[in-house]
C-alpha cells in the first residue's frame, strides 16, 4: 500500500497568509498541519508516501521531512502545476503507485480518535472504501446517501439539498484501478478531476464500500481560519491534560519500528534544544 497526500490547492480563504506559504504549514497547536495526516497514514503502517502540492511550498516539505528515512519511511515529492482537483493526485502518482493500492489523505483533514475504521480498511478494500462522517452543515461537503439497509446509493458534491447529513472525509483507499478511472475521467463545471466521480464509478462498478464512522472519533477539516483555531486549540488541551503529543512522526515511527533506539537517538540529537526535543528525550526514556 502507497500513501499519497494532497497538500496543494490555492489556499484562497486563508488569504494573506497563504500568499507567503502553503496552509499546511501552519501551525496547528506544536507542529505543522502536514503532521497530521502524515500520521494517518505512518499509523495505518504506510511507510512509502509521495507528497503532492506546488513548486513554491515542496522545497520547504523536502526541507521539514528530507527523504523520510531518518523515521523509516520512504518520502517523494511531486508537484500539481495548478489546482486540477483531487483525482489528478493519481494520474501525477502514477509511477510512484506502480501496481499498488493507494491511500490518499488530503493535507488539511485530521482524524483523532479510535482509527479501526482505517486499519479495517486497510485490510479489507477490494475496490474503494470511503467514509461517512455525520455534520450538521452537509452543503458544504461531498455526500453519501445510504438506503434502509446502510448501502451507499449516491454521492453528491456540495449539494443545495443533500440527501442526507454524512459528508465524505478526505481520506480514500483504493485499488490500482483509481489510477486507470482517474486517467479516464473528464474535467467538471469547475475544470476539475473530481474525487466524487471516481467514487461513483467505483459505485456503478457495485466496487464502492462507505464505512460510517461513528462517536469517538473527531474530523477536523482545517479549510478555513475559524477550524484551524478550533483544531489548535483542541490538540491543545488535549496534549497539555496528557502529557502526550498527537501526530509525532518520530514517536510514531519508533512505536511502529520503522526505527530502532539508535536510530531513534541519532534523530533527537539533529534537533535543536526545544520542547518538542524534550518530549522525545521522555519518549526514549520510557517515561510514558
């Protein structure tokens, strides 16, 4: 399984910031957005992952996360010259994927919480498995409409009426014929590879499963100033009540070993003093 992660768009309602770097560099809390769903996927144990976004912000990820092999993980870089929608992610990915299966995440989506919905995922995808996460402003999203026995029956892009109020995440997990019905696809209204028909043609293939994510596990979608203040100051009381950090790659990839403790050591000795250092120091001191 290969990981992608779509850290591009024009970044428009983040606007000035977003004339000086990409917003998912900025600060949720500790550390960049970009953590977040690297994590995701470091966690589902994804340890090759091409990051996508434009040729202004990807030297500043090969500056944060070089090559990946520091934590054991395999990091490439690609770039999406303009904002060509979701599905072009798999058509630019197409050699990095090769004749895998693929996950994507999109750059600004963070899950916390219990994530077996994704690791069943993981193991269990025979074409595509999406998600339904309930809203209370379903307009705003892509959404699922589901029958009287759970099964996905339609998928609708920012609808004015929705059918019903399970909004589709930006998380995705295929099989290697995303990449072939991503390649056939036509541009939208909007001029854009929409992610929403590729899920439909998975549906119209009776390929599609929509896995409902239920209670205890918290989608934050960081698309606007108000939900990156939200999302900051909710891993914010949450790491100081703990003690313990949400979406450390190093953490993460010691646990996972995708590194031993040597080579656990040799990453926090290249880190300046910082409390993000200090935590780690606890971390290889076993004092969690």
């Amino acid at each position: 399984m290969k990981g992608i992660i779509l850290a591009g768009g024009s970044g428009t309602r983040m606007y000035p910031i977003s004339k000086v770097y990409s917003k998912q560099l900025t600060l949720i809390y500790d550390k960049p957005l970009i953590y977040y769903p690297l994590s995701i996927l470091m966690l589902g144990g994804i340890r090759e992952v091409m990051i996508i976004s434009n040729s202004e912000t990807i030297p500043l990820y090969k500056k944060l996360f070089e090559d990946g092999s520091h934590i054991g993980m395999n990091i490439s870089y690609a770039v999406q010259a303009a904002p060509n929608g979701i599905a072009e992610s798999f058509i630019i990915g197409d050699k990095f994927t090769g004749n895998d299966s693929v996950t994507l995440i999109l750059g600004d989506n963070i899950f916390y919480g219990k994530l077996d919905f994704f690791y069943n995922a993981l193991k269990n995808n025979d074409g595509a498995t999406i998600f339904g996460y309930r809203v209370t402003d379903p307009e705003r999203y892509g959404i699922v409409e589901f029958d009287e026995t759970g099964k996905a029956i339609s998928l609708e892009e920012k609808p004015k009426m929705p059918k019903s109020n399970y909004a589709i995440p930006g998380l995705y997990v295929y099989n290697n014929e995303v990449v072939s019905i991503s390649k056939n696809l036509k541009p939208s209204e909007r001029g854009e590879l929409e992610i929403t028909d590729v899920n439909k043609e998975y549906l119209n293939k009776g390929k599609l499963q929509v896995v409902k994510i239920g209670r205890g596990v918290a989608w934050l979608d960081t698309g606007n100033p108000q939900s990156l203040l939200q999302a900051s100051n909710f891993f914010g009381v949450i790491e100081d009540r703990q003690g313990l950090k949400v979406a450390c790659p190093e953490e993460i990839a010691y646990h996972n070993k995708f590194i031993d403790r040597a080579d656990f050591e040799r990453v926090i000795k290249n880190m300046p003093d910082s409390l993000y250092r200090n935590y780690l120091e606890r971390v290889l001191n076993d004092e969690f």
